[in-house]
C-alpha cells in the first residue's frame, strides 16, 4: 500500500470517529471466517459498522481527530476492530449475544458520547444504557402519565355524579 493510500485510509477513519458519538473498540481475533460473517451480518442488521483496522493506523486517526481519544490509545494493542454504532448500546448488545455460542468479541473500549469505558467487564454497564429514543419515550410517558390520571379521573367523576343525579331523580318520583 502505498504512502498516500495509508493517507486517505487514516483521514477516513478520522473522519468517521469525529462524526460518531459512539464506537467500540474489540477483539474479534480467534473468530473462523464462518463466524466473523455472521457476526458482520448481525452487526449490518443492527446497523452497526464493523471494521478491522490496524492499531498505527487508528492511532494517527485518533491524532487527526478533534475529540480527545488520548485515553483510547493504551487499547489500541493486538488485533483490534471498531464498530460504529448509532445508538450507544447497541453494540454491547451484539456482543453480549454474539458470545452466548462464542468466546469473542471481547471489548476492549469503549467512546459513548464523550465518556470511555474500558475493559470486557463493562460489557454489562453499556448493554444497560438507554439510547436517546429510549430516554425520550420514557419521559413523553411520565409527562403523560398524570394528564392521562385527570383525564380518567374526571371520566369516572362525572359518571358518577350522572348516577348520582339519576338516583336522585328516581326517587324523589
């Protein structure tokens, strides 16, 4: 590979890590052909990017980029792929049922949305985190939540006071 090759391959990742909010450093290492597919045919359904990258090449990515990934380098050892989510948990969920039948990925980091994480045992910590849809259906349901009480309240208050006036009625006949 040539010289200006290596050059547009690093500006791309670059590129790609200052426009994700988050992305998952791993090891997919020790996976057969058969398994690496299925594992990138997962990851396209989810609609998280997987690549394999080499760790000078993603270190001089880091060093173009204008986020701070300092912290991220110490993970850049051994055969390391990103995948690139839109959603931060996405991906540690393919993980986590990825290696219900496998031993591999193992997580190396992680960037979700200018906080790191690092280490596989984390893996659950960021299968639990709520997405931004998560978080915003969640708070539309509480702010719903008592409109929806008055609401009911008001339903079943003037139905009894309907019942009420009818008892009344019929009686005073």
């Amino acid at each position: 590979m040539r010289k200006e090759e290596k050059n547009q391959l690093i500006d791309s990742l670059a590129e790609q890590l200052s426009n994700s909010n988050y992305f998952y450093l791993t090891d997919i290492s020790g996976l057969n052909a058969e398994d690496t597919t299925l594992l990138r045919g997962i990851c396209y359904k989810k609609d998280i990017n997987l690549q394999v990258v080499k760790n000078t090449f993603l270190k001089k990515a880091f060093d173009r980029c204008e986020k701070d990934f300092d912290s991220l380098v110490d993970s850049c050892t051994g055969p390391t792929s990103i995948m690139f989510a839109q959603a931060g948990n996405a991906p540690a969920k393919v993980i986590k049922e990825f290696r219900k039948t496998k031993d591999r990925p193992i997580l190396k980091a992680a960037f979700i949305e200018e906080a790191t994480y690092f280490g596989d045992e984390q893996l659950d910590l960021l299968s639990n985190i709520k997405s931004k849809e998560e978080v915003i259906g969640d708070i539309i349901g509480l702010l719903q939540s008592p409109a929806k009480n008055v609401i009911s309240a008001l339903k079943s208050g003037g139905q009894k006071i309907s019942g009420i006036l009818e008892t009344l009625s019929e009686k005073s006949e």
